[in-house]
C-alpha cells in the first residue's frame, strides 16, 4: 500500500466511514475497530474514539484531531455490512485508497431500502410469528397480519409527517391497540391481547435492544446506555399508544351500545 496518502485525507475518509456506520447502526467498538484498521493499512497509526453522538479520529502523537457530529438514525445493516466489505478490500490490498474514497462516497449516497410490497409482506410475516407461540385460532392469526401491516403503514407515515421523536411509534402502537380491541368488541377475534402482542412485532426496536446489550458488555457503558434508553422511549410510546388505542375503543363501543 503506497504511503502517499496524506494524514487529511485519510482522517477525512475514516471520519466519513465511521459516520455512516454510527448512523446505520453500528456498535461503537465496531466503529473503532474498522477505522484503525484502515489506518494501519494505510501506514498510519490511526487512533479513534466513538460515541453515540460524536466520533474522534485523530494521528497517534499529533495534536490534530477531526471531530464528526451524529445522530441516532435509522438502522441500516446493509450500509454497515457494505463498509465492512469495503473496508476488508482496502485492508487486504485489494483495492487502493482512491477506489476506498469513490466506493464510500457511493455507499453514503446511495438509499439503501427494499421495495414496498416485500416491507409490507415482511411486517405481516413478523406480526404472524408470535402467533404460532399462542396457539391462537386460524381467524386470530390472519387477523394479526393485517393489523401489523396497518400499524406499521401509520408508523411510517407517522414518522415521515410528524417530526417530534418517538410519535411516530406510538401512532403505530394506537391504531393496534384500537383495531384489536375493536375486533375483540365485534366478536370477529378471540383475544385481542395476543393480536396486539404480535401485531407489534414491526415496531419494537429489537436492533436497538440488542446492540445496547452488546455495548454494555463490552464496556461502552456510555453508548450501551444512551442506546438502551433511546429503545425504552420508543418501547415506552408504543405501550402508550396501545393503552389509549384501547381505552378510545372501549369508550367508544360502550357510548354507542349505551
């Protein structure tokens, strides 16, 4: 690997990667990790230090130090699973620093999403799943598809015309919680608690959960915490939610059969 690579675009090209893969959703020693081992392989001691909301690149023994700003955002796997295959390439001399920065600039740009019938279908798959646990009836389970689906549509919506953090989630949460119980009310479901149960499955923040976990085990208590607290918020809004959804069903039904 030639070392003609200056120390600011280097640092420039790792603090760029190291965004990506925060907002993408990726654990903060993984962060760590990837860009140091850029910088070894591009002949420099890179040192790193990430957060949840910031990360530190800087030259062992030099006073300059960059500084990248983030935010929590969506989980986006495949974007962090593409920066670990491109960063694997440079590592091994596969492709050369040029190549690095064109490829990353791609990924940054690039709208990694699937297709809105497989997101439909996924969120109705997931919503089923529990189901199986329950041994609920045939007329349960196919009722919990549709409900996840509907409450995964108003998440998103929510989430895109609704800029207060967290809403979005909870919109999601009511409209379950409001159509179970009303199924419930009509007699066409048997038990509207397992509906909701498994009806939430799309909007829990299972990644979040998880890697809130994995920081805290390995010691980024920081970072382990603000994610942790970040996914009960949301846990938080959705049982909010589902408890209003119910409570509006079941004011409403006894109003009209009064």
């Amino acid at each position: 690997m030639s070392n003609s690579i200056s120390e600011d675009e280097l640092i420039a090209v790792c603090g760029k990667i190291g965004k990506i893969l925060l907002t993408s959703g990726a654990e903060t020693a993984r962060v760590e990790s990837t860009v140091e081992y850029i910088g070894r392989a591009a002949h420099f001691e890179i040192t790193c230090h990430a957060t949840i909301t910031a990360l530190f690149v800087g030259v062992k023994n030099q006073t300059k130090t960059h500084l990248v700003k983030a935010r929590l955002g969506d989980f986006n796997l495949q974007k962090v699973d593409e920066i670990n295959t491109t960063s694997r390439k440079f590592v091994t001399g596969k492709i050369d620093f040029t190549t690095l920065e064109e490829k990353i600039d791609q990924i940054d740009r690039k709208v990694i999403d699937f297709n809105w019938p497989l997101k439909i279908l996924g969120a109705g798959m997931v919503s089923v799943a529990p189901m199986l646990l329950f041994k609920a009836t045939w007329a349960d389970l196919s009722l919990a598809f549709f409900v996840g689906i509907i409450g995964y549509l108003i998440a998103v919506w929510a989430g895109k015309h609704i800029m207060t953090p967290y809403v979005a989630a909870g919109c999601g949460g009511f409209i379950i919680g409001f159509l179970a119980a009303l199924l419930e009310t009509l007699s066409i479901a048997t038990s509207a608690g397992n509906i909701i149960v498994s009806a939430l499955m799309p909007l829990v923040p299972g990644v979040a959960i998880t890697n809130s976990f994995r920081e805290i085990i390995d010691r980024n208590t920081i970072s382990g915490l603000v994610r942790a607290v970040d996914a009960i918020i949301i846990a938080g809004s959705i049982g909010a939610g589902v408890v209003i959804g119910m409570s509006l069903c079941s004011m409403i039904t006894g109003i009209i059969g009064g």
